[in-house]
C-alpha cells in the first residue's frame, strides 16, 4: 500500500508537467498556424481542444452564421473586421507575447458546440481566458461581447479585448491600405480638374455675372423674409379650411402660419422687387419721354396695387392693426 502511495507522488509532478507542456504545445501549434493564416478556422473538434481547460493561453472566438441562407447580414458585415483585427493582432505580436488566438466558428462547421450552447442568434464572440499561468482567472467561464449595440466595427472589440486582458500587450489595430479607394480617389480628382481647365472658358463668364448673382441672392433674401424656416421647423399645413366650405390661405395671429401663405408673400415680396429695381434701372434709360411716363404710372401702379394687398394680409395676422391703403 505504501508503495502505491510512494509512486502516485512521484508521478504527480510528472503529470503536471505533461499538462503544462500539453498545453504549452497546443498554443504553440495554432499559433504558427495563426500567423500565416488569421483568423483560425476551427470546428468543432478544435475549438474544444481550444477551449478546454487548463490552458496558459487567451482564445477569442467568433461564433458566426456566415451563408446567405441564414440572412445573419450582422454576420456578414463584422467578418471583415473581424479577420482585420486578428491580422492585425498578429502582425503586431508575431513572437505570441499576448497569449491570444483568434477563431472562427461557422455554424455549417460547429453545429454540435451552437447546439450545445444553444445559441439561437449569431454573432457571438466569446474570450477564453487563462486558467493557469500568472494571467490565470479565477473563473473559467468565458467572457461575451454584447452585439445587441449594432457594432460592425473591429475598434470597440479591439479595446473590449484589450480591456480584459489587461496584463498582455496590446497591438494596435491597422487597417490595410485600400487601393481601390486610393485610386478612385486619384482619378476623380484628376476628372474634376480636366474638367475644370476645358469648362474653365465658358464658366468664369457666367460665374462672373453681376446680375446672375443679384437674382439668386434676392430670390434666397425673399425666400427666407417670407417665413420658408418656419415652415420646415414648425411643420406647418400647407393650406386649412376656414370652417364654411372654403380655403383659407392665411392664418391669424405671428405664431401660426401656412405653406401657401409663404410662397404668397414671397411672391408680393418679389413683384414690389422687381417693381422697384424696373423704376430704378429700367425706365431711366428709356429714350422715349411718353413711354417712360407710362412706365413710371405702371410701376407705380404695380406698387401701390401690391403694397396695399400687402397691408391686408397683414391686418389678417394682426386684427387691432388700424391702418390700410386701398383698393384693398
């Protein structure tokens, strides 16, 4: 009996070592695996051989449902990040300093460990963390990353990892060079400026124009007196019913106001513009004297006509305003 005893202590040590060095060459194996090929493709043999305890190593796994068949679009979008990270992970700990390796289970690949788990939705990331070693945890269950926040990108996982292993190195994320943008973004450039130096002549002349320039700032001065902002703020009706059967086109009061009213005003607005830039630059330069009276009388006319009108409209908004011109 005493002899049994003797020869269980003395393998003891021998088997410990065994494990330490079992684990030590699992980790070592995928890792070389890993650096030319990440993230790791595993199944369901290997994410258990992966997964189970003890090990000295991190593992991050993403559970995933990559066919269109199970229309997991989350699953198609983050796998680009995700492959993304792992390279760039590994790229930025090729000597393996982080302990960490990076896996990919697909569901047509895992199906045992997804029903094992009974995961009903994907994607799933779990984090594996030590079990012995100096980093070891208490607690061997893994750790998962919340997709339900929508995220698609390789940066808030890249600092969830990080976060949880916070005694290993931390590679930063680098995104490889895109070369299709670089060069779609060379030839647009390049398109804008041959067409600019060819359309360049026929351009600057119209660009140029003093009265171009006068019509569209007036049209956006009389656009914006005439209340367009507050109809995009306050969501205003275009026109209501004035309660007998018929439109109103008006609302009383300055707090309340209609889209039709807007573009009414704008229009009164506009034809005592026009009225006034025509009595000013247009009928001084008449040669003929009878015809510049005449013009004088219908532009003036225009404007008294439209200026009272305009009076109205306001004695609508505001019923105690006591002043008026007629015919209105």
């Amino acid at each position: 009996m005493r002899f049994f005893q003797t020869l269980t202590a003395l393998l003891l040590p021998v088997a410990a070592f065994a494990a330490k060095k079992a684990t030590g060459d699992r980790f070592k194996e995928n890792f070389g695996k890993q650096i030319s090929s990440a993230p790791l493709k595993l199944d369901d043999d290997l994410y258990k051989q992966l997964t189970t305890a003890p090990r000295d190593y991190s593992v991050a796994v993403l559970l995933t449902a990559l066919e269109a068949r199970f229309g997991c679009q989350l699953c198609r979008d983050f796998q680009p990040e995700w492959e993304i990270l792992a390279r760039s992970w590994t790229k930025g700990d090729k000597k393996g300093e982080s302990r960490l390796l990076f896996g990919t289970l697909d569901f047509n690949d895992g199906k045992a460990t997804f029903q094992s788990m009974m995961l009903q939705t994907a994607p799933v990331l779990l984090l594996f963390q030590p079990t012995t070693g100096p980093n070891a945890k208490a607690d061997a269950q893994p750790v998962r990353f919340d997709f339900n926040t929508g995220v698609s990108d390789a940066q808030p996982i890249h600092s969830w990892i990080a976060r949880h292993l916070p005694d290993a190195p931390h590679p930063p994320l680098v995104r490889p060079i895109n070369y299709t943008r670089i060069v779609v973004v060379t030839t647009s450039i390049l398109g804008v400026i041959t067409f600019a130096s060819v359309a360049w002549p026929y351009v600057m002349p119209v660009a140029q124009n003093r009265n171009l320039w006068a019509a569209l700032s007036l049209i956006a001065v009389l656009l914006f007196t005439s209340g367009h902002m507050f109809n995009h703020i306050r969501k205003v009706p275009y026109v209501a019913a004035d309660g007998r059967g018929g439109i109103t086109y008006f609302a009383g009061g300055f707090q309340n106001q209609f889209g039709m009213e807007t573009q009414l005003v704008g229009a009164m607005y506009g034809v005592l513009a026009f009225a006034t830039i025509s009595l000013a630059l247009r009928v001084p330069r008449m040669t003929n004297p009878q015809t510049q009276a005449v013009a004088v009388a219908v532009w003036g006319g225009v404007m008294f006509g439209m200026y009272s009108f305009l009076l109205s409209v306001f004695r609508i908004k505001n019923g105690g305003y006591p002043f008026y011109l007629p015919p209105f």
